[in-house]
C-alpha cells in the first residue's frame, strides 16, 4: 500500500544519524541511499561510499524520489530544496527560516511540480502544529494560535523564575548546556519564534506574511526590576509568538514577552519544552506539549513528515485557496508594561490609555493600551538598554 | 474548493444546537436541512418543519449528503449509521459505545460503500487524538497511547486528592454537577474508557479488539486506605487506559487506576480535563491537553470531522492493512498494589513476585508483579468490596 522512498539526505549531524539508526532497524519501507556533507574529510561512522560532496548526486539521481534537507544555511537550504522539487522529488526540510522566508515561493512550486514540501519538524520540535493546523481546525473556527515556540528563550526564563537566576547568568548557562547559541541574538531577541509563527500563520489562515512584517521583540533587554514586578505579582514572563483572528477577515501576528498567570496553560511550560495553545470554536482551549528544538525531537517530527509522504501526503494551501481571504493586520491595541528611561518614548508610542505609572529611584514604568503599530514603528526606541515591553493579560 | 454538505441529523440536545448555531454564522458550506428527534411534542427552538421523528426523511433524502448521529442508544446509533453509509451517505458520530462496539463492521462497510465515517467527538472531547494517531503517528514508530479518557472519573479523583473528599462525597458532587451519571458505572468502572482505548488502539496499531476482551477495574472500590496510601508517597491516582507496544508484533491494552507521581504528564490533568500522553520514536513524549466530554467539547470535534468532510477526508484504515500485523496479547506482567482481605486472593493471582507486604488492623495489601492474565481470569475476586487493584509506575 505504501510508497517506497529512496531517500537522498544533505547533512548528517544529530538528527540525520539519528533517522539513519531507526529507519535501519524498523520496516518502513524507506532506504537512505546518499548523504551530502560539506565537509569530506570528518570522520563519519557509516561507510565511505554513502557519503558524497556532490549535490548533483542526489539531485539528478532518478532513483532518489525524497531529499532530506537538514542543513543549517538557510540559502543554501533554499536552493536545494527548489532544485529537488523541480527535480521531481518530494522534500523534507526542518529549517523555518528558509521555509518562512519563502513560503509562498515554495507554495508555488509545489502547485506547479505537483511535488510535497512537508516541514513539521521546523515548527516546536516534535509538537505535530502544522498537521493539525493544516487538516484539522478549520480557519472559520480558529480563534487563535499562541505557544511556548523557542527553547533557548524558555530556558532562560525557567532558570530565572525557577531558580533565581539573572538574565546574564541564565544565558551563559544556556550556552554552556547548548540550547543556546554564542550569539543567541536569534533566540532571545525573538526571530526564531517569528519565523515559526509566519508558518504557524499561513497554515493557521491561509495567510502569506513575510517575517521582516512581523513585529518581534525579545527578552534581551529583561532586567531585575522587571522580573521583581513580575514576582510580586505572582506572574511568570514568557515570549509568546500570537496568530489571532480579529474579525472573519482579519489576523493579528505579534512575537512579545507576556507576563502570564497560572491559568494560562504556558504558565507551566518549562526549561527546553514547546507548548502551543489552540483557541477553537465552542471557546475551547486545546493545549500541545513536547520537546522543542533538538536532534531528536526534530527527528521524530521529520520521521513522520517522511512516513505520510510513503502515502502520498501533501499540505493542500486549501485556507489559502479559498474564496474568502483573511488579511493580516497590524491595528491592535495591546496593554503593556513599559519601563522606559526617557518619557518622549511615551508620546512617540502615542498609548491610548494608561491605567498605571510608577516612578522609582532606579527605574519606571507605565501600563497602558497602545496600538501595535505604534510599537513596530517605535521598535528601535524600545529595543534599548534600560527599557522593557511586555503584554499584559 | 470544498463540497457543500447538506446534513440530516440524528439528536437535537446541546452538541445539535450548538454545532447549528454556530453553522448558522459562519461561511462553512454546510446546511442542516433535518433534525430527527424522538420526542415530537417538546418544545424546540427552531421553526417546526427542520424537525421530523422519521429517520426514513433523512435516510432516503438524496439531497442529504451527511448524517450527524448524535444520539445516546448504542444500538439505534448502529443501525442508522450502518443505513446511512449504505445509502451513500457520509457519517460523524460521537457515540463510542457503539463505535468501539462494532469497529470492524463498521470499517468493513466503508471499505465496501467508498463513505466515510468519522468519530473524533468519541474520544476525549475536543482532544485530536485520533486524528493524530491516524495520520501522523506510523504504528512502528509508537511506543505507546495512554492518558485520562473519562472526565467523571477523573473530575472525582481531583476532588478526593486535591480537596481531601472521600469517594462517596466526590461522586455525590460529580451527579449533582451532571458530570456523572445517576449509575455512574460506565465511568468510575473504567468501562467509557475501554471503549476510548478500543478505538484508540484501532488507529493507533491497526488491531480491532472487543471491548468485552480488554481488561477495566476502575476506581468504585477505592478506599480511604487507598488514599492514604498514595498521600504518603505523594501519588495522586488516576484511571489510566493504555495501549503499549512490548514487541514488533505484539500490543498489550487495559484501563486500571494508577499511581502516579508529579513528574508523569498525567499528573497535574484535573476534573472534568482530558489528558494524551503519546511516546514516539526518539523516546520523545508528546502531551495533548483538552475538555473532555461535554456539549462543547464533543460539538468542537464533531464539527472539525465535518468540516473535514468537505474535503473528502475518510480514515484509510492503513495500520491495518498493513502487511505485517500487530497482534493484541494480555501476556504481560504488571507491578501492582492490591489490598484485600482473603489471602486465597494472592494465591489466586499467582504474583511472580511480592516487594512488600503490609497488614494492619483494618487492611492489607501487597505490592508485587503479577501477569495481566491472572488479573483477567480472577476480575470477579478483585472487583469486591474490600479489594482495591491499581498499577504502580
């Protein structure tokens, strides 16, 4: 009944000799004929003859019906995988920002090759978001989509409301552990959860949003005084990337820090672990929870895109194909907590209510409802040392 | 893109009007032409002629192109979903009794009439876990399913372990709340829930097994021993279905009350909530989290299985047809704590090995490994007043 894949796989690091193992030992009808490495020289713990330098070796190798891209270079990333699709091969990738970047270029060439694309392993880990997303909840009954979608920055955040830790010293830990990178700007400053909600968003809405339009802000400006705040109000603070509808035609999408309380099903969500909350029809809430990003997680979730592609598996873009299109919009009031330095920031942001203000010896903040755009057109003003963003419930 | 469904439904209580209000709004493609109910005389909400107590004005409208069964009597849900596929009519159901009852019959006719019937409304309310299970986990990558499937149960069990009730008290709450039933034995004796695990075990490894063939003891002979046993190791217990892999080819099902500790993700899932823990390859754990049953809860999946239906969605029955089969066995050992009163129990029982025994002046109990055979073969002994079986991690 099912498809046999001949699978041809650039790079082979934790997750590739991983899939290598298992597939070795289970009957999934698949077979990994080529790795492509960029580097020829490594030591590598399968036979020479598996391994190859060539990209053209899988690439117009006709018996190779499936690639595997688990490379890091997101341009490269690109090639490969448009190449493959043309080439006639269904493709598996894990990297969001490449995916993100060109979603609706690689939407097209699938329409036009009639060839798959399948990603879930670039979307929190092992959490199946993109499947159910795309086949189970109908955008007309989505209500919203939000989560825990970064390890490294949950991590961070866990050791510093868990365990007392400063932001520095968390980081560094970070580092040393590995879920976090030397410049971890990628992390913390929150691009890479805003490269998973781009693609959370178009399988969520049928929407087309370039990440650069999205407005990201981080938590690499968390200082003491806003962690205190936090504490005294029993909350924790967690960067939560948002996909909501608005209206039957409009989604709002926003990467923030939020100060999150018990009740909120993130509020639970600790160290390297994903979380996503899926608000659907009758007001109900269902929750997804699992390892994010990391070898095997990632694994897993490649694993299962490439068994659904032995049955002829394919995403449909059918939310975007649909007559009645959701548009993307970025006029949104928020409430936040903003501890600033210099007040003009507060007149550029233009709030349109503030319900809190509190001057200090060392610090202050206001709370109050300001309009997103506002905040994405006063980004560089508010991603300085000595100020703070963060949604309020 | 997608096909109108024109819908002839079967029930007309909370989930029919909440799935027609909520249809009534929104831009679907779908239309409920007729309601059948038993009572002609009550009064209802919408104009007289959508209502009929003539199954045949649904079955035999060729314009009715879906038929919702939303009705509580297992064996009248068969007989009208087995009329309705034979008519060529698509099917969604939420009854899992008569689902769980006739799994193989009922695929059996689909295969043959080319219809669909879809049932994620049977299984844990608004949780998609057989939809995930379905399509997303391969049956050789799956380890295992287990979690809270029955929210009475459950919603009793949080009561006595997190406001210190007795089992009396909590299910006295649990009817006077409509959260359990007048007899609550289909609930608190574990038998909702073997039917859920049934159908789980179906999508999950492609094996159709009798309900009657899977061991349930559930928790109506929980004692205030029992519960001070678990306080003093910090267990909470909860009624665990659990389908599990032990070879290639071999799985083992059963529902028991369980003791489980902080760090099980079932641990924190309280009243009336649902809770999935499904572990994939990579030994990675996944968490699906949602309400349970309900109106809502049901009414949510059902209209996800509908709305999915417009695209020609049907289950494909592929772990089954696959052609190395997975076989269901009880042969299995399991680490259990019993308290009894007659010692001819454990000889009984047959336990490979007893790790503590205790007698005190008003109970005893041993903790030891015993095979689920032995469970099975003596059901009647254990399931007594003054015997409390459950499973120890």
């Amino acid at each position: 009944m099912s498809e046999k894949l001949t699978i041809g796989m650039f790079g082979f690091g934790v997750v590739g000799q991983g899939l290598y193992d298992i597939i070795k030992t289970k009957d999934l009808n698949l077979e990994i004929k080529k790795f492509v490495i960029k580097n020829e020289n490594k030591e590598r713990s399968l036979p020479a003859h598996l391994f190859t330098t060539d990209a053209n070796a899988v690439l117009n190798d006709p018996e190779i019906n499936t690639v595997l891209e688990l490379i890091d270079d997101a341009d490269a990333a690109f090639e490969i995988t448009q190449r493959a699709l043309r080439a006639g091969k269904n493709v598996v990738s894990a990297n969001k920002k490449m995916i993100a970047t060109h979603l609706e270029e690689l939407a097209n060439i699938q329409q036009e090759t009639g060839k798959a694309l399948l990603y879930e392993g670039a979307v929190c880990g092992s959490i199946p978001i993109i499947r159910n997303l795309e086949e189970y909840y109908d955008n007309e009954l989505l209500h919203s989509v939000s989560g825990i979608f970064n390890g490294s920055s949950n991590y961070i955040l866990s050791k510093i409301f868990n365990e007392n830790q400063d932001y520095d010293s968390a980081l560094k830990k970070a580092q040393e552990l590995g879920f976090a990178e030397t410049d971890p700007t990628l992390d913390v400053g929150g691009f890479d959860p805003k490269y998973k909600l781009a693609i959370v968003a178009n399988h969520a809405y049928g929407i087309y949003v370039k990440p650069e339009d999205i407005l990201n802000l981080g938590i690499d400006k968390l200082g003491l005084a806003d962690i205190t705040y936090a504490r005294e109000k029993n909350y924790k603070i967690k960067l939560i990337p948002l996909a909501k509808e608005l209206s039957e035609d409009e989604v709002v999408l926003y990467v923030l820090p939020k100060f999150v309380t018990k009740d909120n099903l993130l509020y639970g969500v600790e160290n390297e672990n994903n979380g996503v909350v899926v608000k659907a029809a009758f007001a109900d809430e269902q929750f997804f929870f699992g390892k994010g990003a990391g070898g095997h997680p990632t694994g897993s979730a490649v694993l299962s895109d490439i068994t659904a592609l032995r049955y002829g598996y394919r995403y449909e873009f059918k939310k975007h194909l649909k007559s009645q299109q959701v548009k993307y919009t970025t006029d949104y009031e928020i409430t936040v907590y903003l501890r600033y330095e210099d007040e003009s920031v507060l007149e550029a942001l233009n709030f349109d209510s503030i319900s809190e203000r509190f001057y200090g010896v060392d610090f202050k903040y206001v709370i109050g409802k300001v309009n997103l755009q506002n905040i994405i057109k006063n980004r560089e003003l508010i991603h300085r040392d000595g100020y703070f963003l963060a949604e309020l419930a």
